[in-house]
C-alpha cells in the first residue's frame, strides 16, 4: 500500500459533516484567512481549492446560490469574468505558470461536486506538470501548502492596490 503523508487532512475527515451548502456558509463567513479566501468582489468571491488538481488551483465562486451560468445578471457575469482574469494575473506573477485550465462543471455529471452552487476553476499549468507519479502510482504531489500560497497571493493583491 502507498502511504502519503498529508496531516492536514486529519482536520477535514475528523471534522462534523456540515449540512447545506459549502459555498454559501463561505461566503457568510467573515474569517477569510480561515476559508482561504484571496478575494472578494460584489458579485463573487475568490477561494483556494482544498482539494487542489495544482498548486494555485482557485475557484471563482458566484456570491448568489444558483447553478447555471443562465441565471447570472449581466453585472454578475462581467464581475466574474473581471475577477476571473485579475486572479489569473496574480496567479501568472506569483507561480509563473506556463499556462491556464479555466473551466465549469454545471450539473454532476459533468464531475461538479458542489452542482448546485455556480463556480469557475483555474488551475494553472507548467510545461510538463503531468509526470510519472500520476501516470504510474495514481498519486499527484501538491508541492506547496495552501496556506503558504494563500499568503503570497494576497500579497501580491495588497501590491496592486
């Protein structure tokens, strides 16, 4: 059996499972730095995944409980799509990535897990990221902790204000 080492999962499988959604009681929350949350906007906010495909994997999360882009004000739209591109800058200047995946699962079928509460993932990419470990042991590596991450890019957001 393989075994990674990643104590601060503990935190999550201990934890009681909440019920209702994950995004709504994020955003109701005032402790950012707690949620990971980098940024706020007025009509969405900015959070580091957990769960992360690659390091700086973010989720731009819509501030209303909706599922589907159709249900999205023309304000709400231009406001994601700005933060969308702001923190694909910060990303780009924090991480230097040579690349971007931006997507939207709507529904879970298509491998949303939070289906009902619309959000846009960015996860950026390197020029060779994908290597042996998950071709061959089914294993990412994640080589930077969120919170270590979390710190530089709101730095980074302090620095262009």
């Amino acid at each position: 059996m393989d075994r990674i080492w990643a104590p601060w999962r503990i935190d999550y499988v201990s934890q009681k499972k909440q019920k209702g959604c994950i995004f709504c009681r994020i955003k109701k929350s005032s402790k950012d730095k707690v949620h990971l949350i980098v940024l706020r906007s007025a009509h969405c906010y900015v959070v580091l995944n957990t769960f992360p495909y690659n390091n700086g994997h973010l989720m731009v999360v819509s501030n209303r409980h909706i599922a589907f882009l159709d249900n999205l004000s023309d304000s709400e739209i231009l406001d994601m799509n700005k933060t969308l591109i702001k923190v694909k800058n910060i990303l780009k200047k924090v991480l230097s990535p040579s690349g971007f995946n931006v997507g939207i699962n709507l529904g879970k079928v298509s491998g949303a897990g939070v289906d009902k509460h619309l959000h846009i993932h960015i996860v950026p990419r390197w020029l060779g990221d994908t290597n042996f470990m998950p071709v061959t042991a089914n294993t990412k590596i994640v080589s930077q902790s969120l919170e270590a991450l979390y710190i530089q890019i709101k730095k980074c957001l302090q620095e262009k204000i």
